[in-house]
C-alpha cells in the first residue's frame, strides 16, 4: 500500500521527488531511532552522532579514495556500531542510565562534531563534497540522479521496516520489550539486560549510520555542523514521536507528515519574510500530538480503523504500543 | 533429604535497620517451603538475597552447593531459580501468552518454543483460556498466577513466590493452593511468602518464622502455631493465625 503510493509520487514532479526521497531516508532513521527508544527502552538525544559517523565513512572513502559507498556503508556500520556499543558499555558499567544515558549521547555527538569540525583530513568547517551528479546510473558507485536516490531511499525505508517487524517478532523483540517496561522484572526472567542494551544500541547506531551514508550521497555534500548537529538528532526523532513511539509504522507516517509540512511552512516563511515559521509549526505540530495524540498518530490510525470497522482493517499491523 | 537451597547466616541491613537478621534455613527439593511472619519481618528483603537482586551484608546463599550471593539476578534465573514480585508485573503491551514467552528466552531463541512452553505454564496455572488477553483485563487473582506462569517458563527447579495469596478472597486462595500443590507434585521445588498463617497451614510442608529480621521459629505448620513466640509475634502486630 505505502509503497504503491510512494511509486506514485515518483513519476511526479522532481520538487515532490526530492522531498519525498528526504520523508523516506528519515523514515528510514527515525525506524533506527525508534528501534532503540520504543522497543530497546534505551533513549538517544545524539543520533545524529550515528548518522555523522556514517556520513563521513561513506563521504571519506568516496571523495579521498575513490572506494564505493557500498564499501562506506558496511565501515560506517561497523564504526558506528562499534561507538555505539563502547558508549553504551562505559555507560552501563558505571549505572549510568535511562536520561543520564540520553545526556551523554548528545555530549558525545556533540564532541564528535566539535572533533571532525576541526579536522582538515576530513574537510574540517569546509565540509566534503561529491562528485557532481550525473544522469548515469552507477549502481557501483551508488550515483545517479535524484529519481535514483529516491528509490534507494525507498529500498531503504522498505528494509527498515522489515527489519523492524523482523526484530519485533524474533525473540530480541520480546526481550526487549521486557527489559524496556522493566529492568529488573526482566532480569528476574533470566534477560541479560547488560549485553541486550549494548546489543540494541549497536544495531541502532549502525543503521543510522546507513541512513546517514545515504544521506550524505543524496545531499552531495557533508558538513558536520548539519550532519552530527544537535538539529539532525530531533529531526530523527520527531518522526517516530509524531508517529507512534514503537510502532513499525509510526516513523513513516510521522516523517510523511512533519517533514512536507516543514518545507511547506519555510517556503510560506520565506515569502512571507517570517524567518523561522517552519520552526513555529514543528513545535505546534508536536504539541497538539502530544496533546491530542500522545501515542502517536499511527495507532490512532488503527484505532480509529477499528472503530469504524473498514474492511481493510485487517492490513493493518496492529501498533505494538498499549492503547492506554 | 537433600537440600537445593541453603541459606546461611544471611543478613542484610539498610542503614540502621536491620531487615534480614543472622537467618539460616535449608529447603528440601520437591517441597514446599512457607516463609511467614508480619508485615515488614524481612521476607521480601530475603527474596531479593536469594535471587539475586541485592546483596547480602553478611552471610551466604547456596544453591545445589554454589554460592550464589553475589550472582546477579539474571544468572540466578538461569541456573534455576525463578522469583515472582510482591507486586505484580505484568508487561503493558504483550498479551498473556506473550508475557509468559518472556522467561522462556532464557533456554531457547526459538520463538515456536517459547510459545509452546508459555501456552503450558498458563495451563498449569489455569490461565491457557485467557492467553490472548490483554493483562489489564486479568483480575488480581488471575495477574498473581500470570506472575507464577511468567517464572514457570524459564524452567525453574526452585520457584520463590512472593505473597501470592494476599488480596485474594477465599475461593481464590484456594485454587492457588491447589495450583501449588500440583506444581509440588511435578517435583517443583517452591518457597511461599505469606504473612497470612492459615493458608500455609494448607501447602507448606515446612515453615520458617521471620519477625523484625530475625528468624523466630521453623518447623512442622503443627509445630509451628503451638510456638508462644509465634503467636505472640503475631497478636502483637494485630494478625492471628
Ligand atoms: N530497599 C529498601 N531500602 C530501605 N529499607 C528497606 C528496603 N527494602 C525493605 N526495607 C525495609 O526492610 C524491612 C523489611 O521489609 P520487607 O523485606 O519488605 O518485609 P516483608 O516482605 O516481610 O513485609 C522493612 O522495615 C522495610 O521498610
Ligand atoms: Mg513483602
């Protein structure tokens, strides 16, 4: 159904296509985020950490060596799952936890892009850049024009999803969720919390660093102020919060509607000359959802299926989040 | 008789308070074993020694003759010793069947399995007609036996419940005492927390008294409530047995 729709927007106009391969790649990040969050308990304000790491693997290897992003990617997963891993392990060996964690990983986000501001191998402030853009598809190289992003942005939100429902339905998801509603109720069932946290962590960290590689490629350039940015680490959470916290579908429809809503308000701002309307909109969309809708708009979606019995309804994964 | 579980001069105190004073007692396998005494004895506090989810000031606990005092919880679990909370935990967003999964992943990664072994703890604690439910729609009753199918599914050999019983009425109480007594009869080795005496004297084969940390009496339920220094424990907090 999603992906029939997305199709759709494809062979539309290259404004839509840009913007929708953006909703998609983010969709794609805020599935990573949400992995950790809504069914690892674990939360990070600092993804964009993950996301940078991933970035600057691909952007590194690309623009210094000539080396195919593909090769990019599984470095960046490897380098950002293994940050992720190491920074969750010093973290819960010394108990520190829950919004303690959350903190560190913005400090360390934080100080990784303070680190690759000012280092001149990697392009330092200046940031790196792409080869330009050409209209020759180059599977090996991962380039082409923007309708091939779109749908490597596509193939990828698709994966994130699956991966998802995969995870969620393997014994990690059950455990999991265990250990995110209660630590210690889960240790008493023999989960061993320890190495699971560092566990959900580390495949987060390496799929927001695939996201991040991707994204990198479709903006051609990378700096790391916008890369590893305080900003980029709320731009990957809002989808999944606006969406339904653990929901399989909650950072696809979260992305869908935030991130067209936001270019619509900075286009309207900026005819309007009211700098900034886009973030007025961002923080009123956020409120009223987490007002009216504090699971998210996805299992209102289902809910509201339910209640009116659409045939159909049976499609509908049903959310993983209590309706209470 | 040999013993699964010895307990040793076990003692735990927070600050001042001595929660767990100097207590020793061993539990025969296959038996069931009651920890009683009133309110704020110590019997929880106990629990948590012996499954690992704090550690003893003093003394030592061992299991089938290792020592397991500073072993953390999730490894106690495994070696075999399942606990249920004194107030009850039940995961919000997994259905019955799914809550009792849960402890089956301490053997085994398969999903199949898991749900094979959960659909028999709920058979065997009379809740396989309410699998598919959501856990807030269980009565209390019904959430103190999902608790004890929860532990029946990570394959314990010594299960440690933690007042099961309170709260329930008669009736209730009375088809726990029954689940307890088949679970016995399977070879389960079980250590009852109750502060009301009457329904031990139905289950336990072997009592152990706990007032202000200290363990005050053990023995036969018979032996038991004929000790002056029983009743007396317990008329002065307002409890008869
Ligand atoms: N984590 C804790 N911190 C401080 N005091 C505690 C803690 N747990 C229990 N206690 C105290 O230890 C005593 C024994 O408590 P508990 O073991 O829960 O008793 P019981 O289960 O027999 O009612 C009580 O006085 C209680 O207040
Ligand atoms: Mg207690």
């Amino acid at each position: 159904m999603f992906v029939i729709l997305a199709l759709v927007g494809a062979l539309s106009n290259p404004y839509l296509v840009s913007l929708m391969t953006i909703v998609l790649l983010f969709t794609f990040l805020g599935q990573s985020w949400n992995l950790m969050l809504g069914i690892g308990g674990q939360l990070s304000i600092g993804h964009a950490l993950f996301v940078g790491l991933g970035a600057y693997s691909v952007g590194v290897l690309d623009v210094k060596f000539g080396i195919s992003p593909w090769i990019g990617l599984l470095l960046g997963m490897f380098v950002a799952g293994s940050v992720g891993a190491v920074l969750a392990w010093l973290s819960f060996r010394f108990e520190v936890r829950g919004i303690y964690f959350a903190l560190l990983t913005i400090a360390a986000a934080e100080f990784a892009r303070i680190m690759f501001s000012g280092w001149e191998f990697v392009g330092a402030m200046q940031g790196l850049f792409f080869p330009a853009p050409t209209n020759a598809m180059d599977m090996a190289m991962l380039r082409g024009d923007a309708r091939f992003y779109y749908f490597v942005a596509l193939a990828l939100a698709a994966l994130g999803i699956a991966g998802t429902e995969l995870i969620s339905r393997s014994y990690l998801g059950y455990v999991w969720r265990a250990m995110r509603d209660d630590e210690q109720a889960a240790r008493a069932l023999g989960v061993r919390t320890f190495r699971h946290k560092i566990l959900v962590i580390a495949i987060s960290a390496a799929a927001a660093a695939v996201g991040g590689g991707v994204l990198a490629l479709v903006q051609g350039s990378i700096f790391p102020d916008s890369i590893m940015g305080m900003g980029l680490s709320v731009d990957v959470l809002v989808g999944p919060v606006v969406g339904g916290l653990g929901t399989t579908f909650g950072p696809l429809v979260g992305s869908l509607t935030v991130i067209p809503l936001n270019h619509a308000m900075s286009a309207l701002g900026d005819s309007l000359r009211i700098p900034g309307l886009n973030n007025i909109a961002y923080g009123v969309v956020l409120i009223l959802v987490v007002w009216f809708l504090p699971d998210g708009i996805w299992p209102a979606i289902v809910r509201l299926c339910k209640a009116i019995q659409v045939p159909w309804r049976v499609w509908l994964p049903q959310p993983r989040k209590a309706e209470e | 008789m040999t013993s699964l579980l010895e307990v040793r001069n076990l003692s735990r105190s927070f600050g001042g308070l001595v929660a767990v004073n100097n207590v020793s007692f061993a539990l025969g396998a296959g038996q069931i074993t009651a920890l009683i005494g009133p309110n704020g004895a110590g019997k929880t506090t106990c629990f948590n020694l012996v499954a690992g989810a704090m550690r003893p000031t003093s003394g030592q606990v061992f299991f089938e003759a290792r020592r397991i005092e500073n072993t953390p919880p999730e490894a106690v679990c495994r070696m075999g010793i399942a606990r249920t909370f004194q107030i009850v935990r039940p995961m919000r967003d997994m259905s019955v069947l799914e809550n009792a999964m849960v402890g089956a992943f301490s053997w085994t990664s398969s999903v199949g399995e898991a749900r094979s072994k959960a659909y028999e703890s709920l058979e065997s604690v009379g809740l396989a007609g309410k699998a598919n439910a959501s856990t807030d729609q269980l009565t209390l009753s019904d959430r103190k036996m999902l608790e004890t199918a929860k532990a029946l599914s990570t394959r314990p050999k010594l299960l440690l419940l933690d007042e099961v019983m309170a709260g329930l009425r008669p009736t209730e109480a009375a088809s726990v005492v029954r689940v307890l007594r088949r679970l016995a009869e399977t070879g389960l080795t079980i250590l009852l927390v109750e502060h009301v005496m009457r329904i031990v004297m139905e289950v336990a084969s072997r009592v152990v008294v706990l007032h202000h940390g200290a363990k005050i009496a053990e023995g036969s339920p018979a032996e038991v409530v004929a000790d002056p220094k029983v009743l007396e424990s317990y008329l002065g907090t307002g409890f008869h047995a």
